[in-house]
C-alpha cells in the first residue's frame, strides 16, 4: 500500500526515527530496523554505511521537521520583505514554536538525553552536527531581523544561545519537577526574551518585587501560581462537552486530575483504573511512577461516578483497538500543540493550560487534604506543596474579609 510507495531510504529513516523514539537508540539494532522496513539489512548498509551513518540521516530528518514545526523550513524567514521587526516578538515566537517541536516527541529526546553517554565518537559527533546546522538555519534567520532591528550580540552566537536555553529547558521538563525552577513554559519564555532585549523597567515594579522576595520566597513563588476561578472551569468544562466526546474527557482530566500537557499526551488507555468493587472505589491514574485519584467532583460539580464519566464514557465509545488514552482525528496519538489547541477553542480568556494543573492542586488543599497524602499524589516536593498552601491561605483569606463586609 502506502508504504510500498515510499522510497526505500526514506521509509528505512522513517523507521529508525520510530525505534529510536519507542526504545530508545542503543537498543535498537540495524536488523530490528530492517525488518520493520521490510528490505534486506544490505541494503541499509549500502544506502548509510553503518548504524552512526543512519544516525545522522534521522537527526538531518527530523531537523527538517523541526524547521517546518517552528516555520522557518526552507525559507527560514516568515517575514515580509522591508517590514519592521520587533526582536523580542520574533524570539517569543522561535521560542515558544521550538518548545512545542520538542515537546512533541518526548521519547526521542529521552533518548538521545539518557544514552549520550554510551554513544561512540561517530554518534556524538552526529548528534553535535545536527545541533550545529540547526544553529545555522537560526543564524541566518536572525541575520535578516537584524537588518532591520538591533541584535545584541552576532547572529551565530544568539543562535547558539537560544538553542541552548530551549533544550536545557527541554531537557528539565522530560527529567525533573521544572515547576520548582520555572512555574510555567511562559515564564521561562518571557524570561529568556528579557534577558535577550533588555527593556526598560519600572523602578517601582523592581524595588518592590525584589523587597518581597527578600521577605519570603515562598510569598514571591505563589506569585507565579495562577488558578482558575469555580466558574470559569465549569464553562471550560462545559464548553468542551459541546465539542464531543473526546475533548469533554481531555478537560475532564486536567481538571480532574491535575496533570501536565506532557503528563496527558503520554497517557494509555491500560493507565486507567474506574472499579466501583475496588478498594478505592473511584477512578485512578498510573501516571508515570505515581497513583493519582480522578475526581468526579470538581468545584461542587460532580461529574459522574466512578464508571460513569466523561472519560469512561469516551474510552466505552472508542472503536479502535490503539493504546493511547487520547488521539487525534486521523487516530494518532494527540500531541501537545493538538491539545494546546483544543484548548484555546475551549475558553475566550485566553488562559494559559498550564493553570489547569494550579487549579486541581489549590482545590485539593481547600478540600482539606494533608499534606503527606498530597505529596504523595502530587509528586510534589514539600517546599513546592508550601507554595500552595500559602495560595490557599490567600483565598481563605479573601473570603473572610469579604463575609466580614456582608455581616451586619
């Protein structure tokens, strides 16, 4: 069919990229790729020479994507000839698009992360000029921004530092809790650009922001924590019901759950648990190494039961027999931008996705859960958890004082 239409070398590519993204590239061998691309193992020696040679091929693939997915393909410049550019919005917008590729396949950039230390010289070396030509492509598009707007340093080494910045990003998302260094994507965006293009300041602004910090970081870290109010997540909720099955589901999750984009986009269908017999009597996530609970009651809405809800309700409708909790129309697996889009159709405010998770975190203090059990569905540090707590006091703090002006 289809795949016997494509050409040899670039189904054998096309091959490689999938192994090396589900299992990682040191224990995918030359025959396991030969085999899935149905040709001779010669024959992918007589097309890259050797493994490092496929190596290369790959990463020279998916720099193309990469290129496409931040609109810089062959043109490297989506931008009107004499137009004036305005550098920071023009490194918003690499930024945030080179995240997204990135963010897209997570699994290959776990693997080229975890393994670089077993890769031979040929393969690092591979690794370094993929990296290298991606720098250029930047450059060059940068040196027509700077044609008509001022770069703080050459095209090369902006480039260089970009790309830097954005994978070591990358690199902390797909490892750690960036959330203790960077409470959301945007920050960190905009945090970069400012520090790319400096802008003027308000004195004001710095003096007292600095000053509050001083006093307690934990007072400046829930500056950074943003949720969404009870009514507002009831309209997202019901907005995405209107949109069918499978977005009611997906928003029933984040705020039902709590869980990232990244967390959501890698769910399968076997993560589930809904057994009303169970000890837990309720829904249940494996998300990664962690249980977390799917509430049914979300802001004083309950939204079913345990084996009657919007996500089982999806799952019960689904025809197909693909392990993915959530796909796209054309039965792939759903993407980050695919969800962040779905989103943005969700809500007029224009509310970051990533409050959704702020949102489930704060309701479950309100609702009075310890902070022990919270750590533990969380995966939060406690020094993260105390953030939240301090959220709390806030709201609980604002509604007193307003019933206090109510009360005669």
């Amino acid at each position: 069919m289809t795949f016997e239409r494509i050409p040899t070398r670039q189904r054998i590519v096309n091959t490689a990229l999938e192994l090396f993204a589900r299992q990682g590239i040191t224990e995918t061998t030359t025959r396991q790729i030969a085999d899935r691309a149905e040709v001779n193992e010669v024959t992918l020696f007589r097309h890259f020479g050797n493994k490092h040679g496929l190596l290369l091929a790959v990463l020279q693939e998916f720099l193309q994507e990469y290129l496409l997915a931040t609109q810089f393909g062959a043109s490297l410049m989506p931008l009107e000839p004499k137009r004036e550019v305005d550098l920071a919005d023009f490194l918003q917008h690499y930024i945030e698009s080179s995240l997204q590729a990135l963010e897209n396949v997570p699994e290959l950039m776990r693997s080229l992360v975890g393994e670089a230390g077993q890769y031979p010289l040929e393969s690092r070396q591979a690794l370094a000029q993929g990296i290298t030509q991606i720098n250029s492509a930047i450059a060059a598009a940068l040196q027509e921004v700077g044609n008509h707007a001022q770069l703080p340093t050459d095209p090369m080494s902006l480039a260089t530092t970009i790309n830097t910045c954005v994978l070591g990003y990358t690199i902390m998302v797909l490892t750690s809790d960036v959330e203790l260094i960077w409470s959301s994507k945007a920050e960190f965006i905009s945090s970069l650009v400012k520090i790319l293009v400096p802008q003027p300041t308000d004195n004001y602004t710095e003096n007292y922001v600095h000053t509050y910090v001083d006093k307690s970081t934990v007072k400046s870290a829930s500056l950074k924590v943003q949720d969404i109010a009870a009514t507002e997540v009831r309209n997202i909720l019901l907005q995405a019901k209107r949109q069918g099955l499978r977005d009611y589901a997906i928003a029933y999750v984040l705020f039902g759950a709590g869980l990232s984009p990244e967390e959501l986009v890698n769910l399968n269908q076997v993560d589930y648990t809904a057994n009303k017999e169970s000890a837990h009597k309720g829904g249940i996530l494996q998300v990664r190494e962690r249980l977390v609970p799917l509430n049914q009651k979300i802001w004083e809405h309950r939204y079913g039961s345990s084996t009657n809800n919007p996500l089982t309700n999806y799952l019960k409708n689904r025809k197909d027999k693909h392990p993915k909790m959530f796909l796209s129309d054309p039965l792939q697996p759903l993407t980050i931008l695919e969800l962040e889009h779905l989103w943005q159709g969700w809500q007029n405010a224009d509310i970051s996705i990533d409050r959704t998770q702020h949102t489930w975190r704060i309701e479950m203090l309100m609702r009075g859960i310890d902070r022990e059990s919270f750590q533990i569905i969380s995966g939060l540090t406690i020094s993260k958890i105390e953030v939240y707590e301090f959220k709390v006091k806030e709201h609980l703090a604002l509604q007193r004082a307003i019933a206090l002006d109510r009360s005669p």
